[in-house]
C-alpha cells in the first residue's frame, strides 16, 4: 500500500503528499488520522520492510489495557522459585537482544495451558503448563527467545496495522478501532475469543530471531529441536495452546535444524 522508499537506513519514511492523497480518496472519509503515521518501516533486526500505521504510544497504550484485562482474568501462579527462574531466563534473553533497557515484565499465570505470549509493550505472560514441560532452561530460552522475537520483530505493529487498514477499507470501524480487534491484533485473539494468529512468515521470522538471541545469551541453540519435538509430541491429539496462536508451519524444525547447522552450532 505504502511505497517502499529504500533500505537507505531510515527506519520511518512518511509517504509523499500524493500518496497521501491517493490513500484517502481509496480509504473514504474519517481515515485519516490513521494515515498519519502511514510508512514503511524497515526492521532493523531483520532488514524487512513492514507496512506500519501504527505509532508506537498507541501500541504502548494499547499494550497495557490488553495485560491490565490478561491479568484481572488469569489468576497469577505464586512460586517464586520458578518466578526467578523466569527473570532469569527473561533478562539474559532481553540483554542479548539489545533491549535490556527497555521495561519489561514477566508473570507466571497459573494455568494448564501450555502457552507463552508477549506483548510489544515488553510483558511477558508464560503459564504455568508451558513452564512444567520446560525442563532445562534452554527450552525456556527458546520460548522466550521466540516471544522477544515478535516484540523485535515487530509483529504486533504489523498484524495491528493490516487490522486497521482492512477495517478502515470495509468502513466498518471507522476510526475507532474495536477492542477485541485491538486485542486480536496484539497476539492475545484466545483471550477474547477470536483467533488472530501470527503470520507463517512472522512465525518462522521469530523462530530465527529467538535462536540467534538464545545463543548469544549463552543458552544452547540445538537444544530447540527438542523443545520443538517435545512441544510436538505433548499434545496429543489436541495440539498445545502456543501452536494454536503460534501456528505451527510444518517445516518449523527442519528450517531450525538448518539455520544451526548453517551457523556452525550444529550439527544436529
Ligand atoms: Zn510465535
């Protein structure tokens, strides 16, 4: 939609007043405060260019009531044992990805499910079911890894944006964008019941970017094809929660298995 004004290092480019113009005539009326911000971005981790309408205080804001309404509704597990474990785990991963001077939380919700999710505002929710089949902390890393990937990545903005820009072109919404659609559109579609999953390309972005922050974190990299397997394998004939707002694109080991063995880490 926007143009792609180059990968000159600028890593917010407003588009030019005529594409401006062409987006609103296409858009109708009452969009154009969401216009403001419209850009590329080009990810500084991953060298891709995102379609990114959203700025980053309504993402922060948005963040904060998606975790205030996470928290009122899933009650928290006490353990702090496995509390430490996890800011441990957390901080080193955060440390490797250059952002240890950005806040972040991290809870423990008591729950079966096995899932972990992350949200671009540096909180970080991992249940108590996910947490119980994470036996060495390289399994933890390599959640972990993953969820710091997305914020990185910038995924969240991503998925949020395509969100208001479809509403916007169907002028369903109109400038107010529905909360259980903003929800949706930060990763947490299961609280509210609707199923908004990351991309197969978001997926397999986060997977390559956790693994490179788990191995300079100090944690070993091969050690995900077995969380990977075990993730697999533990659901039975109803997959683990994370795979279902994490889809599981087939290739997800394989392509792991190759990147490894690619960097030297390998073989496995
Ligand atoms: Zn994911």
């Amino acid at each position: 939609m926007c143009e792609h004004h180059g990968a000159d290092g600028a890593k917010l480019v407003d588009v030019s007043k005529m594409d401006r113009r062409d987006l609103l005539r296409g858009l109708g009326a009452g969009s154009a405060v969401l216009l403001a911000g419209c850009a590329t971005y080009e990810n500084p981790v991953t060298g891709r260019g995102q379609f990114i309408i959203v700025d980053e205080a309504q993402l922060q804001q948005a963040s904060l009531s998606a975790w205030q309404q996470v928290r009122q509704q899933t009650p928290q597990w006490n353990n702090a044992a496995a509390q430490r474990r996890l800011e441990t785990v957390g901080r080193r991963i955060v440390q490797a990805a250059g952002r240890g001077n950005q806040s972040w939380e991290f809870v423990l919700f008591n729950s079966d499910q096995k899932n972990a999710f992350v949200l671009p505002g540096g909180q970080v929710g991992f249940y108590r079911g996910l947490y119980e089949i994470c036996e060495r902390d390289d399994w933890m890393a390599t959640v972990l890894g993953h969820e710091v990937g997305h914020v990185t990545g910038r995924h969240a903005a991503e998925r949020y944006s395509r969100e208001i820009a479809t509403q916007t072109a169907l002028q369903v919404a109109g400038t107010q964008i529905n909360s259980q659609v903003a929800m949706a559109a930060l990763g947490l579609g299961a609280q509210v019941g609707i199923s908004l999953p990351f991309s197969r390309e978001q997926e397999a972005e986060a997977d390559i970017i956790g693994i490179r922050y788990m191995q300079s974190a100090g944690y070993d990299p091969r050690q995900a094809i077995p969380f990977w397997q075990a993730m697999q394998s533990g659901g039975g004939s109803r997959p683990p929660a994370f795979l279902s707002t994490h889809p599981d694109p087939e290739g997800r080991i394989q392509r792991l298995r190759n990147f490894i063995n690619e960097q030297g880490w390998g073989p496995v």
